[in-house]
RNA sequence: GGCGCGGUGGCAGAGUGGUGAUGCAGCGGACUGCAAAUCCGUGUACGUGGGUUCGAUUCCCGCCCGUGCCU
C-alpha cells in the first residue's frame, strides 16, 4: 500500500469533511496539510475539525506548533513524511488535506535544496529594505542577481527571501532554484483530489463560517493569542480574522465591522486558492486528479468515494 | 411653492472645456522554504432633454430625482 492521498481546495470547502470520510472508510489517519492550523492557540478562528470528526479518525499535526515559532514548507514536509511513515506503520491509509497548496505541493514534488537562512540575515534583510524601500532594494538586488529581475518591486515577500539567500550562501536564489527539486519520496504514489466549488456557493459558506466561528467563541480565543504579547509579524497573528478581531478588541471597530472585515479577508483568500489550484495543481496532470466541482458535504460522500477507491487499487 | 446644494463605473470618492484620479468589491493571473503570506492585471462611469462651442462630464437653460433651509 504505498498510496498516500491528498485532499486540496479552497477554504471552507469541505475538504476536511471530505478527508474525514476517506480516512473512515478506507481505515486512514488525517494529516493536516493547513499551515494556519498547524498553531496551537486558534482552534476555532482555523475551522479545526471538531471532536466528533477526531473520533471518526486519526488527525495528525493539527495545533502542533507553538504560535510564537514560524512554520515552513520545508519544516512541514519533513514532518508530513514522518507521520506518512507511521500512519504506514500501522497500516493506515495517509489522508494528507490542507488547503496550502504550497506544502501539498513540496510534499509531491519535492523542494530545491536550498540551505536556511538564518533570522539574523532575514532581520538585516528587512532592516534593508525598510530603509531603502521596494525599488532601490529591488534594484541592488538584481545587479548582484540579474535572473530575479521577474520579481516585482513590491513584492516584498520574495524580494527579502532572495536576498537573505543571495547574503547567506552567496549564491542567487534563482541559481538553487535551477536545480531539479529533489522529487517526490520514494515509494509514495498520490491520489490527489481538488474541489473547485462555484464561486457564490463558496462565497457564502465563507461568510456562514465565519459567523459560526464567532458564535463558538472565536474572539475569546484572540482574547487568549492578544494575552500571549506575540510579535504581529508571526503567521499566527495573520490568520484570517485575528487582525480584524484585534482591532474589535481594541475597540477600534465594532463586532459587527470586524466580522465584515474578516469575511471579506476570507472571500479574498478563497479566490487566491482557486486560482492556485486550478493552475498549479489541475493544470498539471502529473498526478491523477479527481476533480470535484461543488462544496462538499457528507450527502457526496457515495458518489465520491467509489471513484477513488478504484484510483486507490489502480 | 421659494432659495441653496447635489446627482460621476457595483460602492466610496477626486477632478477637468479636448489624453475620463484613486480606493474597495468583482473578475482574471502569478506563486519553489513566513504561503490564511506576498504580488500583478482588468472598467466605452459623469441623472435627463436642449443650447453654447471645432469639441462638453466640465459652461448656460428646462425637466427629473435627492437633500437642507424658508413659506
């Protein structure tokens, strides 16, 4: 059995639903693939699956990391493998589902072997850039690193990671990047399901969800992360709604704006996703994938699950 | 009824006699180690009918609608 599948998608989605379903179905354990629910503080605000699905199944790397540490592809992948290893181990089927593309990605394509910069130099990189701004940074950068010209002044993000490799190995970015990503793990082979629900439906289980979030306590869990004095810059504090309901905390804006806020943010974030996976995961059909076009609920769940048990067997 | 003010794209909101800001949303896209991050692209909008003008969203008149004050 050297299956592993992999559930991606837009938020609020049902992709952990649907994860769930086949963890029970074919004897599998949940691995999280979501590099916001892979904190511990938020529970609620991260759409967790809740204790009725946990019993359903083994869940594996949800709430795992303290808020004040940063997560990363590499640093989830390597963690991925391992519980891939043990759910093995005990012969169950590994459920890998997040709507982190990105991890899913470097976890069935592997990632380039690019050595780790430290916090100093990513600090020196943003002392940096802070100083100079976007397009004189952008600038120095490129006379050192001609190929990062593609990267866009305001893309800060990029910019400051392909400076801090440049400073720290003293190699361009884009020259550890020329060398093939080290593959997928051996021995491993991914039945990769994408659901690709219509816009509106998605949209209004967004705001639906977030709704629901509030009523389950969401703000008494920001209330917790506020208590921790954690440095706004971490992920945590970015996860969809902390910011908006920091501010309602704050008494900058009321429940109500901070909810319209946080909605918005959510819809936003949902678009990115599609689009994400519509052409970095469906576009390329290395791997086989099951497409599923509407948000799913446990009433698919039968017309679902016979296709992938046959890609399982295959 | 009189006087004043205003009617700009889905919303907010500048502005100009001739090349129609901007923000948000929407839509599209990018994406190799902080990714729920970071970014890019995208609109035959000037209430209506006349007039002035080489040219009106911009100037003038009527009308409609909204708004404030007065009667």
């Amino acid at each position: 059995m050297d299956r592993v599948v992999v559930i991606g998608g837009p938020t609020a989605s049902g992709k952990s639903g649907l994860a769930v379903d086949i963890a029970e179905a074919f004897g599998g354990a949940v691995i999280n693939a979501d590099s916001m629910q892979l904190y511990h503080p938020l529970d609620v605000l991260t759409a967790r699956p809740e204790a009725e699905d946990l019993a359903r199944a083994p869940h594996r790397l949800y709430g795992v990391l303290p808020g004040s540490e940063r997560g990363s592809a590499a640093r989830w992948r390597t963690m991925a493998l391992a519980e891939i290893a043990e759910a093995r181990g005990q012969g169950r089927l590994p459920v890998v589902v997040g709507g982190t593309g990105l991890y899913l990605r470097s976890l069935m394509e592997g990632l380039c072997e690019v050595p780790i910069v430290s916090e100093e130099i990513r600090e020196m990189a943003r002392a940096r850039h802070a100083a100079q701004g976007g397009e004189a940074f952008r600038a120095d950068l490129v006379a050192r690193d001609p190929a990062s010209e593609r990267l866009n002044p305001g893309d800060t993000a990029r910019l400051l990671r392909a400076w801090g490799v440049l400073e720290a190995t003293g190699r361009p970015l884009t020259d550890w990047q020329s060398t093939a990503p080290d593959g997928p793990p051996p021995g491993m082979r991914f039945v990769v399901c994408v659901i690709d629900p219509p816009r509106a439906a998605l949209y209004a289980r967004c705001d639906k969800r977030f709704t629901l979030m509030l009523e389950r306590g969401a703000m008494d869990e920001v209330r917790a992360l506020e208590a921790l004095g954690l440095d706004p810059e971490l992920p945590v504090m970015k996860a969809l709604g902390v910011p908006e309901l920091r501010r309602c905390l704050r008494g900058e804006w009321t429940l109500e704006q901070a909810a319209v806020k946080a909605q918005q943010s959510t819809r936003n974030y949902a678009k990115r996703q599609v689009t994400w996976f519509r052409h970095q995961l469906l576009d390329k059909p290395a791997h086989g994938c099951h497409a599923v076009s509407s948000l799913y609920s446990a009433t698919l769940r039968d017309a679902i699950l016979p296709s992938l048990e046959q890609s399982l067997r295959d």
